[in-house]
C-alpha cells in the first residue's frame, strides 16, 4: 500500500499548455519531495495533457474531465476527493513555486492549531517586473479590509489542513469566480485568526492569467510597483527579468530558478524594494520635521533680537526723555534770568563798565 504524501497540490488547467510545464517543473524541484500533484484538466484544450505526460514522475496524477461551468470548481472539487495529503496545496498552470516554497509551507503546520497559512507571492507584470504582495491579516484594518472589499492573497500561497472544511467540498461551486477568496475567508471565519499562520516572505510567482488583460493583472498593489520601478534607478535588477520578443516571463524567470541562490536572492530584493519604498515615505517627513525645527530655532532668535531691539528702543527713548528734560531745565532757567539780564544791561553800571568790557574785547582780539 502507497503511504499517504505531505502533501497534496491542486493544479487546474483549462488553455495553457505554453506555460504548464514551466509550473510543473517548479514542482518537481521543491526541496520537500513528499507531495503528489494532481493535474485537474478541465476541458483542457489539445496538448495540455501531453505537456503534462511528458514528465516521468509517479507523483504526478492527470484527470482529464469536461469543461465544468465558470472557472471548473467542480472539477477541483472532484480531483481533491482523490487527495491522500495531509495538507492541500494549490498551484496555477501559468505560476511558478520557489524551490523551498512546500518546505516553508509546511513549517507553519507545527502548531496543531493552525488549520491553513498562507505566505507572501510576488506578482509578476506582462512584462517580467516582479513586486511583493504584502498583506498581513494579523491586522485588524487589512483583515476587514480582506474580507469585505478584496482579496489580495494569491491562491498559490494558499495552503489548509485536508479536513479544514469540515468534510465539505472546498471550492464554492455556486460562485462564477474568486473561489479561492471564499475558501479563505470561510476558512478565517471558521478557525478565527487563531487558526491561521502566515508567512512573511515571498515562495511562489504568480503571473498574469491569460484572460486578463493590461500590464498588471488589474492588480492594483502590482500597478503600483510599476509605477515605481518605471522610474526607480535603483530598482532590484531580481525584480526585472528582461524578455526576449515572444517570450513568456514565465521562461525568463524559470531560468532563474533553476540557478543556485535563486530564491535567497528574490527575497532579498523584494525585501530591499520594500525597505526602500518605506524610506521614501518616511525621508519627507524627517525632512519636514528638520525644517520646522529649523523654523523654530530661526523664530527664537528673531524674538531674540526683537527683544534686544526693545531693550535698545527703551534705552533711547529714556535718553531722549533726560535729553528733553535737560533742555527744558536750561530753556526755564535762561527765561528765569531773562529779566535779571535785561534789568542788569539797563542799568547805569551797566553803561558805566561799557568801555571797560569793549578794552577787554579789544585786549582780547575781539572787535568792539
């Protein structure tokens, strides 16, 4: 009897067969071996199934079923009550694992309490630019946020105890699409954050699906690292996978992966584009705050000298005041004399001593 794997990967496929085997291949070399993977082929179109033969592994389980409704939920439904893994993982035809992501992912199982974890992607632009998703649901705002607006987790980095649901059918097949939104937030409900493990860095790349249109994936976290690395000189060069004219940025970036240190290396650089983001955000308002300190200290002295200048007013003022009042005292004591003066100079010794003041003008160089 074959014992039962780790786990048990979920990869549905409908028209990618340009792609799949990149994902595949993505499997084959995670450092955790003990998984099964189960390709679910809804309606696939013609070469998908041979892409999918063409890798010589036991793991590997190919169900070809017809096009369910929608996105084929029922079908994943049906692929999963074949899963023997403990834990299901799930991975799309157009994404690629890091080498350690399913070793990662099964860390965060240690606690028996922990009923589904899931890690961080980096979504990956038409264009080969990679930016980090950085939802956290340990926050109380980006947890409401989550369950009521949007989801922002891809369901790559999405992995549940095989039993989580309570024996029903996992994928939701009364809804047209975000199936795996759903499963999370019943999953979030159900086991309460308590239940619940994250990890805080990057194990897998999620790439744009073929159906959607535009550079970004209408993803708006991604359309802002765009914007960013649109302009950044100092954008990590991990990050940006040049591609060749018809080329699938799944190609360029499998390359990668198949070289020593790839992984290490991604996360250090969506580490270090995040650090830097952070940096421009907060250098502003260090910035701000020197100069409003610097404001500040300008102020102070100009009160200074406005207080140096009312101490020097004051002084003048009351220099001015005994100026006034020393001329006021002169004025009153010549009006004082005035008439003194004039009775003397009309008086007969006044006339009598007139020639002897004129010899004494004359003695003195002075004309009478």
């Amino acid at each position: 009897m074959v014992s039962a794997p780790r786990f048990s990967i979920l990869l549905p496929t409908h028209n990618r067969p340009d792609v799949i085997g990149y994902a595949i291949q993505s499997v084959l070399r995670q450092s955790e071996p003990d998984f099964e993977l189960l390709v679910v082929g809804d309606g696939a179109v013609a070469g998908t199934e041979d892409v999918v033969r063409s890798f010589d592994d036991a793991r590997i389980r190919w169900f070809g079923f017809p096009k369910a409704p929608a996105f084929g939920y029922a079908n994943r439904n049906l692929a999963l009550t074949e899963a023997r893994g403990r834990f299901i993982a799930h991975m799309s035809d157009d994404d690629l694992m890091l080498p350690d992501h399913l070793e990662l992912m099964g860390g965060a199982f240690a606690d028996p309490a922990v009923q589904w974890a899931y890690a961080q992607a980096l979504w990956v632009s038409a264009d080969g630019i990679a930016g980090p998703d950085l939802t956290n649901l340990s926050h109380a705002d980006e947890r409401d946020y989550f369950l009521r607006q949007n989801n922002t987790i891809s369901a790559g980095v999405f992995v549940y105890r095989n039993g989580a649901f309570g024996g029903t059918p996992p994928w939701p097949e009364s809804l047209p699409e975000a199936g795996d939104w759903e499963m999370m937030k019943q999953l979030l409900v159900r086991h309460g954050t308590a239940g619940m493990a994250r990890l805080g860095e990057p194990t897998l790349l999620h790439f744009k699906a073929k159906w959607k249109d535009g550079r970004d994936s209408r993803f708006p976290l991604l359309r802002a690292w765009l914007d960013i690395a649109d302009r950044a000189a100092w954008w990590p060069g991990e990050l940006r996978a040049p591609l060749q004219p018809d080329q699938p940025p799944q190609a360029r970036y499998a390359q990668r992966l198949a070289e020593p240190g790839s992984a290490q290396r991604l996360r250090r650089a969506a580490a270090d584009a995040t650090a830097r983001v952070a940096l421009d955000r907060l250098v502003p308002r260090v910035v701000a705050e020197t100069e409003a300190q610097q404001v500040a200290a300008l102020r102070t002295l100009l009160e200074a000298a406005d207080a140096d200048r009312s101490v020097l007013r004051t002084q003048w003022e009351a220099a001015q005041t005994h100026q006034s009042a020393r001329e006021a005292g002169l004025r009153g004591e010549v009006e004082r004399l005035g008439p003194q003066v004039q009775a003397l100079r009309g008086s007969t010794s006044w006339r009598l001593t007139g020639p002897l003041r004129a010899l004494g003008r004359l003695l003195r160089g002075r004309k009478p």
